[in-house]
C-alpha cells in the first residue's frame, strides 16, 4: 500500500514529500510535509524541539574540509579571511598611529572602548538589519562603510588633516560595520551547507582563523615600520575592495535555501527575538553564558601586559610567551573539539569549554610559577576553543532559518556587554592587585555558570 497523505488542518490533502509555503508571522518558510514529528510536534514550541537534540552526541562528522566542496562557501570562507586580514590590520595601525600622534595610552585604549560601544549600540539591532536587507547584501553594504572609512582617513593623512579624534570616531563606525557584518556571515553558513555541514565548517573557520590569526598583525607592523601609516590605511582600503568584489560576485550565485527578506518593524524584530530566545532553553542558556564570560572572564586578556611585566617580572618575552601559550592551547582545543563531538552533545562541550577557562584563569592568577602559568594559559586556550566554537554552532543549528540571523546577533551584543566588565577589572586591579581582580572574577564566573549548567541540567526533559 502506499503511504497515506496527510492534512494541513484546513481540510486539503497533502502529499508526502512535496513542499508547502505558508505564511508565518511576517516570513514566508518553506517546509516539507515529509518532516519528522519530533521537530514540528504540535503544541510545543519549535526553539524547545531543537534544543532537545543539542544534549545528544552529534553523529560522525562528514570531515573538517567537506564545507570546502561547496563553491559557494569557499567564496565566504575567502571573504572571511580577507575581513579577519583587515581587523588584525586595523588594530595595529589605528592603535599604532594614535599613539604617535597623542603619545597617550589612554587615547589608544578609547579605540578597544568604542568598538565594544559600537557592539552594544548595534548589537540588538543587527539580526533586523540582516533580515531587512538580506544577508549577502548586508555584507556588501557593511564592506562599503568599511572601505569609505578607511578611503577617508587615507585621504585626511595625506592632506595632513588627520588627528587621534577622527580615527576614534572611524573606530566607532567600523566596529558598527562589524557588528551588523558579523551575524549576517555566520547565520548565510547554513544557507550555503545546510545544517549537517554547520558544525564542521565552525570549526574550519576557527581553526582558519587560529592559523593566520599573526598574520595581518605582522603585515601591519611591518608596513608602518619601513612603508609609513599610509601603507597601513591603504591595505584596509585593498583587502575592503577585494572582499567586496568577492560579496558582490557571491550575490549573484543561486543560494536555494535562503531566507527571504523579513517585513517587520524594529520592535518587532526585537520582540520576536527575545520571545524565540526564551522558548529555546539553550540558546537562552548560551547568550546568558556568553555574557558572563564576556563581562568577567575576557576582560583579564588586557591585563597580561601587567601580569607578564610586574607580576612575573619577565616583560616583553614573557607576554609573548603567554599570549602564544593561549593561542597554541585554542589551536589545540579545536582538534580536541573536533574529536569531542563523536562522544559529546555541542552543549556539554560548550559547558566543559566555560568551565575549563574559568578555572584555568582562576589558576593562572594565583599561580607562583612563572611555567605553571604558561600551562594555564594553554588550558585558558583549550577551553576558549570549546566555547567559543560551540557557542556558534548551538546558536545556528538551534534556530529556525528566518530567526537564525537574529540568534547570531545576541554574540555581538553579548561582546558589547563586556564593555563594563573591563572597566570593573581595571578599577580592581588598581585597588587590589592584577591578581586578586582576574581570581576573583574568573571564580565568580564559574560558581554562576555552574550554577546555570546544573538548573538546565535539572530542567532537561528526559530522553523519549
């Protein structure tokens, strides 16, 4: 016998197999008849189905290097490596220049100040902007802010008009960029693989980025050391230009699974949001965490200066040392991850990730021995590794297609936040010590995600 149609409620027959287009809210979604009950069940919200599934070990991965079979996808993986090119090169030449200009650590870390500003300011509104114009064609438009910042600033140093207040306020604008670019580019990756891909291509990215993450920084310092500050703004400009010519040329490829334009108003959109994070208990889980660390736990990376020169009394060497250790320990930690993921859920590796880096924070900050440190700090990288690429791959494959943009916008916005926790670490390791601020914090945080983990944990519903 063949299989039996279905209804859609309304008293028409549906065949198995075929796909619908029905009205939702204010987005048209595309779904198959053929789904499975346990994603669409009725009367439970979509956000809490998902979610179910993160606490289960995922299947085998297809291999880090599958996303790399689709074209569309290598062109976004160029563009990315192009963007994170021009944020190692905007941060050595910015801060570099101002330096010069002002000789005031002050004035240099006010750039740091008004980017996380611009994250805060936009971060809310960012996955609106992406469903308003679409995703590709926010990426085109937020390289064009980028690219008309750095032309500008170009052209105010060659005219000599060029002073430490305009390249804060650049710094603004181009953090604004980011924040808008950033959801938009990790919410078109399930567009361009689909959600089976989503994870391994996380992980390619990240470890794409641990790879040439000295590179643009290197680029950079080498340019103002033997070219001049124009060298480093014309580089933006080149590496802007080549990643929008590469978006444009992305635009005009067939992307079959993406999301079409949303029709809501900026409230709206915020509502909608907020509403969709609270009926999906892990991504809720995620963004509050992500907030935490970003409030308690980063800010101590802008204390290793004070840690390596006065605390350890090693200087320069001894912060390369540390910051390299860190480094090498996320590029391990992603090939930990990519192994984990046979044996663990996304969730437990994301919660092993925060709990890791908390702890080894709190032990770098007590740690009498100058090599106990440094293997902290490669425990620090290790679980930054598993936290942070987990954080994304929860947060894209949790989320229905027409909320995913909106879901990856909660990072920015979660960064954003951080914005008062280096204020707080600065003001306590002044008053108290470098050691007793990043110790103190880093236990606080963990005592609070422990806390957060062991209540969803409690609240998990038992497995069918």
């Amino acid at each position: 016998m063949g299989r039996k149609s279905a209804s859609n409620g309304l008293g028409e027959t549906i065949r198995p197999g075929t796909r619908l287009l029905h009205y939702a809210g204010s987005h048209f979604r595309y779904v198959h008849a053929s789904c499975h009950a346990a994603d669409d069940a009725p009367g439970r919200a979509l956000g809490r189905q998902r979610s179910r599934r993160l606490t289960h070990p995922e299947q085998a991965s297809a291999g880090l290097l599958a996303p790399l079979t689709k074209p569309t996808y290598r062109h976004l993986l160029f563009s990315s490596v192009l963007w994170w090119q021009t944020y190692s090169i905007w941060v050595v030449v910015s801060g570099v220049v101002v330096l010069d200009m002002t000789d005031s650590a002050l004035a240099v870390t006010l750039l740091t100040f008004w980017r996380r500003a611009a994250q805060l300011a936009f971060g809310g509104f960012a996955g609106f902007i992406g469903d308003r114009l679409g995703r590709r064609t926010t990426l085109i438009v937020s390289q064009v802010v980028i690219f008309a910042a750095c032309l500008s600033l170009l052209l105010l140093l060659e005219g000599e008009r060029l002073n430490a207040r305009q390249i804060t306020v650049a710094a603004f604008v181009i953090g604004a960029a980011w924040t808008v670019d950033a959801p938009a580019r990790a919410a078109l990756v399930p567009d361009l693989l689909g959600s089976r891909l989503t994870a391994d291509a996380m992980l390619l990215e990240s470890l794409t980025h641990s790879v040439l993450l000295g590179a643009g920084a290197y680029t950079a310092g080498w340019l103002l050391e033997y070219i001049g500050a124009s060298a480093g703004f014309s580089a933006l400009i080149v590496l802007t230009g080549l990643n929008l010519g590469l978006l444009t040329w992305l635009g005009r490829l067939h992307v079959p699974q993406i999301t079409p334009v949303a029709r809501e108003t900026v409230m709206q959109s915020i509502g909608g949001g907020v509403e969709y994070l609270r009926s999906n208990r892990s991504m809720l889980t995620v963004v509050v965490i992500s907030a935490l660390i970003n409030i308690l736990v980063f800010p101590a990376l802008s204390l290793m200066p004070v840690f390596a020169r006065d605390v350890f009394e090693r200087g320069a060497i001894g912060l390369g040392v540390l910051n390299g250790s860190f480094s090498l320990g996320s590029f391990v930690g992603l090939f930990l991850t990519q192994r984990l993921r046979r044996h663990m859920s996304f969730y437990s590796i994301f919660a092993a990730g925060t709990m890791l880096q908390c702890l080894a924070w709190t032990l770098f900050a007590l740690s009498p021995l100058f090599n106990l440190a440094m293997l902290l700090q490669f425990l620090a990288g290790v679980g930054q590794a598993g936290f942070y690429t987990m954080r994304n791959v929860i947060l894209l494959t949790s989320s229905s297609n027409e909320m995913r943009g909106r879901a990856m916008s909660t990072v920015a916005l979660s960064q954003g936040i951080g914005l008062p926790g280096e204020l707080l670490t600065g003001s306590l390791a002044v008053s108290a010590g470098p050691r007793f601020a990043v110790s103190v914090q880093s236990t606080v945080a963990a005592l609070i995600a422990l806390a957060i983990f062991w209540r969803g944990k409690s609240r998990q519903p038992a497995n069918p």
